[in-house]
C-alpha cells in the first residue's frame, strides 16, 4: 500500500467525517467508497521497501485505518481483500516469525506471540470469507455446511479471495495444533485452495503452488509421495517466478528438506534463496527481505534440525 495514498486517504476521511452530520448517508458512502479504491488499489511502495523494521511499525496504523472505512463500506471487495492479505501478511511476518525465534529463549512469550498471530489470522479468514459472501451469497453457510457445492460458483475473478482465505485459515491451523474445533477446518481450507489452484494456477507469480509446498505434506501418509507432490510445487512456483523469489525455497527447505533429513539440500535451497537479488525485482524485495532473514535463521539451527549423521 502507498504510505502517500494513506495519508491523502486519512485527510479525506477526517473531512468524510467532519461533514457526515449534515450530508446524506449516500454521500457518505460514495466518499467513503472513493478512498476505499485509493487505498486497496494505490501502490507498491510497501513491497518494495528496503526496511523490513520500518514497514513493521507503519503497517498496522493502515490497516485500522482499512477497517474504519470497512464499518461504513462493509461489503467494499477492494478493502475486504487488502484486509484479508494485509493481517495474513503482517501476522507472518512481524508476529510469527518473531514467536519461532524467541521459542528457545522464552517459551512463554513466544506463545503469548503465537496467541496473537492465531487472532490475526483469523481477523484475516474473516475479511475473506466476507469477501466471498459479498460476491456470492450463501457461500460462508455452504462451507460451514460443508457443501461439496459451496465452491461450485466461484470464478477466476474470485482467486484472491479464495487464496488469502485460505492461506490465513491454515496459518491458524499451524498456530493452534491444540484446538481441534480449528484442526476440524482443515477439509474447507483444502476446498478453498484446490478451487484456486483449478481456477488460476499461475496466480501472482506462483503464490497458491508456493502455499502446496508446505501444505502437500498433509493428507499423504507417504514421506515420498510428499516429498514428490512438493518438488512438483517448487519447480512450478519456481518456474511462474522466474527463480526470483525466496519464499518457495524456504519452504521447501523448512518443510520438507527437515522431514526427509537431507541437510545438503537444505542448505542449498536456503542458499538459493539467499542468492537472490532482492533489489533485483523491487516489487518483491520487502518480500524476498523477510524471507532471507528467514534463511539466515535457519541455516544458524542446523546443528539443531539435523542429528550428526545427517551432514553425510
């Protein structure tokens, strides 16, 4: 999101505010609707920062802000979806890698952590499942209900939802392995994700087969018949990135590289993913930053995720 949009979009809603006492609701709305568009479709300038820190601090002042204006636009599709993947994103990067790091120094913060980003999660499945209810009424009690036709009607337009939907709802599941109400979603996540993955393969650059990477490991008993499913994954997100993104390596690496116990590739993907040039696409750096932190972190606890015999 562009920290220019959000300020213009802060000054417009001040004055919306200002003058809703004496304007029509609709005029309201239509105003409100106005800086709705500017915010969810103005701008790279997060994406593209070279200051993972900086972004950690000014993010969620625009995301309350999103959600001011989605109490008086509650179906608005552009702040539903900038929600959705905003929470999931930010949650990711700033709550739960933090709670990975600091678990073998203080478990109990890294819980407390862990607690949070579930909730963040969360917020986000809920903006995507709105967003999917305002394009197609009735979706959210058909896959309450577990309908084998909730998902019949959605479209390649509804991708994004699906998507970031999907990917929040699981990131949940992976945050809350005591809470088996939540683990009991796991067959709508599947629905939701496979729907994207038949309806827009190739979507933003490889994003639904990096998320099959990690999430190919369940529902197969064989570790080889997930280490294949997930080389699948990789080589496809691979190929629609153009190798330019460290997210597929990372996760092939944390996911399946520590289950199959093959140090070697293990380091080699993490060093792939550290080869990149993260100033070389800078619509992806803030991106491939992340995730190169992510890298580094890992390679320091090999020792820890590889007995000795597995350096052979």
């Amino acid at each position: 999101m562009h920290l220019n949009r959000v300020l213009v979009a802060r000054a417009l809603l001040i004055a919306v505010l200002a003058v809703s006492a004496v304007s029509g609701c609709s005029i309201q709305r239509f105003a409100v609707n106005k800086i709705g568009d500017a915010l969810a479709g103005g701008g790279t300038t997060y994406a593209m920062d070279d200051d993972p820190e900086f972004v950690r601090a000014a993010v969620p002042f625009s995301l309350k802000l999103i959600e001011s204006l989605l109490e008086s636009s509650p179906e608005h599709q552009g702040l539903l979806l900038t929600a959705a993947s905003g929470f999931t994103q930010y949650s990711y990067a700033f709550v739960q890698q933090d709670a990975d790091e600091l678990e073998d120094r203080d478990f109990q913060k890294a819980q407390e952590l862990r607690d949070r980003a579930r909730r963040l999660y969360l917020r986000a499945r809920d903006y995507g499942l709105r967003g999917l209810e305002a394009r197609h009424s009735g979706i959210g009690a058909a896959l309450n209900d577990r309908s084998a036709d909730a998902l019949a009607a959605t479209q390649p337009e509804d991708v994004p939802f699906l998507y970031w939907t999907a990917v929040a709802w699981a990131a949940a599941i992976g945050v809350s392995k005591d809470d088996p109400q939540l683990i009991g979603d796991l067959g709508i996540v599947d629905a939701l994700i496979n729907r994207a993955l038949h309806l827009d393969d190739a979507y933003d650059f490889g994003a639904i087969h990096a998320f099959f990477i990690t999430y190919s490991l369940a529902g197969l008993e064989s570790i080889d018949e997930q280490s294949t499913m997930a080389r699948r994954h990789l080589s496809r997100a691979i190929e629609l990135s153009d190798g330019n993104l460290a997210g597929p390596y990372v996760s092939f690496a944390e996911s399946v590289c520590v289950r199959i116990a093959n140090r070697q590739e293990f380091t080699e993907m993490l060093e792939r993913a550290l080869a990149i040039d993260a100033d070389g696409k800078r619509e992806w750096r803030l991106a491939n930053l992340i995730m190169q932190k992510r890298a580094r972190w890992l390679l320091a606890r090999r020792d820890e995720l590889f007995l000795p015999s597995e350096a052979l």
